[in-house]
C-alpha cells in the first residue's frame, strides 16, 4: 500500500472540503486504506499523480470514484423506520389536507442506493390509494455519486435486502428478476427522479418542498458547512415543512431557524 504524505493529504482534504463540503480532517488513515492499493492498482506512485489525474478527468468519473471511496454508502429499506412511521402518519395527512393542487413535492437528499426514495414512494403510493392517479406524487432523490444512482436507477436488489419490506409490498412493487434478486416495477420507477446534486451547489428549485429527508449525509460535514446546507434546506421548504436528519445527527450545533418536533425530525415554522 502507499502511504500518504503530510502535504498530499493536506492538498487532497482541503479540495475535497471546499467542493465537496467533506471534512476529512484527522482521517488521513482512511484515505490511505482506501485509496492506497486502489492507486496502486492504477499505477500511481503516488496520491498527487492521482489526485491529478481525478482532476483533469474531463468526465468527472475519477474525482466520483475517489468520493465515493472516501464517503460510506451504506443504506436498506425502511432505515430508520420512525421517520417513515412519522412521514405516512403526520407529513402525508398535512399535504394531503392542505395542498389543494394534489402537487406532493419530497426530496430524498443523499438517496444512495434508493432504498430511502423507493419506501417513501412505495408509503406514498399505498397512502393515496386509489387517489394516486390524479396526484403529482414523484419523490426527487439526488446524490453526488453516480455510481450508486445507476444502482438506484436499475432498481436491483436481493431477497434478503427487501427482508423489510411487507410481503404484500414486494409482490405489488417488485418482480423476480432471477432466483436470488428483484427489480423495482416500472411504476415503482417512475414515481421517483433521480438527479445528480452536490449540496454545496445553489438550490434552484421552482417550488418549495414539503418534506426533505436529509439522513446521514451531514455526518461528514464540518459546522459551518452544516449551517449553509440547513439554511439552504430551510430556505427551500414551504412553511409547515418537515425536515428529517438521522438518528445519529442532531441540529443543536447548527444555526438554524427550524422548530423542533422530536429526536432528528424539524419543521418550518
């Protein structure tokens, strides 16, 4: 493996803090764990003649991977299933009440893989009900990696990864695809968009959302960074929205102007 100097993991961390909002300060053993054989493997001798060349890929695919290498994307169907208890129980009746144009705008940010983005569609679907036709109930899932958005997008995952997800479910939004995996239905597919979106980036969206579920993504960001994504978050709901972290996270250290409701759920006042 090749380890890294003090001077490339300074050069690294700081780029990938200032355009990515990912702080890999004290982390220099992981960048070697991850990256160090992978170089290698590349011919690199070193991580400056890497980080280079992940650079100047006019294609952006390197400077993905090495993201992608540096961030952990780890995720399954009703992750944290109290937010989606909450998300059918109270966020759903309050749209579906008060939103006399049937236009349900949620945003899956940080989707990885689509286990979040497809179990909120799947909630949102059976909720409806037979009223699902004549709403626009399409689910936005972003994440910086293309990698696990392709995922996402094929919508393939095993038997054991929809353990889960109700039985009912499974035979209604899901079809075999061999002996040990399932794809996502088509109609599962189309209610959910996915976009590639670096949260640092200007939120330009033309309505505001009723609900964004943001959930161990801003683990890896320092405070600063944390207080512009919240205000930006904040900023891009309607009044009355909700705003949901992971069970891990927590705005106490935030500025931020959100009211709170209860452990790692948040709401515009």
């Amino acid at each position: 493996m090749i380890y890294i100097h003090d001077d490339e993991f300074n050069a690294i961390s700081s780029y990938i803090k200032k355009n990515y909002g990912v702080n890999l300060t004290k982390k220099k053993p992981l960048i070697e764990g991850r990256l160090g054989n992978y170089i290698s493997n590349l011919g690199f001798g070193n991580y400056m003649d890497y980080f280079e060349y992940a650079k100047n890929d006019q294609t952006n695919d390197e400077m993905t991977i090495l993201i992608n290498k540096l961030t952990t994307n780890h995720t399954y169907f009703f992750r944290e299933n109290e937010h989606f208890e909450f998300y059918r129980e109270q966020v759903l009746p309050w749209i579906k009440e008060g939103i006399k144009t049937k236009d349900l705008r949620v945003w899956s940010a940080g989707c990885s893989s689509g286990q979040e983005p497809y179990t909120l569609a799947m909630i949102t679907m059976d909720y409806l009900g037979t009223n699902a036709a004549s709403w626009e109930h399409t689910i936005l899932a972003s994440d910086i990696s293309n990698k696990v958005l392709s995922i996402a997008k094929n919508g393939i995952y095993t038997r054991d990864e929809l353990e889960e997800v109700p039985h009912s479910w499974v035979k209604q939004y899901f079809t075999a695809y061999d002996d040990h995996k399932f794809v996502v239905s088509e109609r599962l597919k189309k209610s959910v968009a996915y976009r590639n979106f670096n949260l640092l980036s200007p939120f330009q969206f033309k309505k505001p959302f009723q609900c964004i579920l943001c959930r161990n993504v801003m683990i890896y960001f320092d405070v600063p960074t944390k207080n512009e994504i919240v205000q930006k978050f904040y900023d891009a709901l309607e009044p009355g929205g909700y705003f949901m972290v992971g069970h891990s996270e927590s705005l106490s250290a935030c500025k931020h102007e959100f009211k709170y409701i209860k452990p790692s759920i948040y709401q515009k006042a």
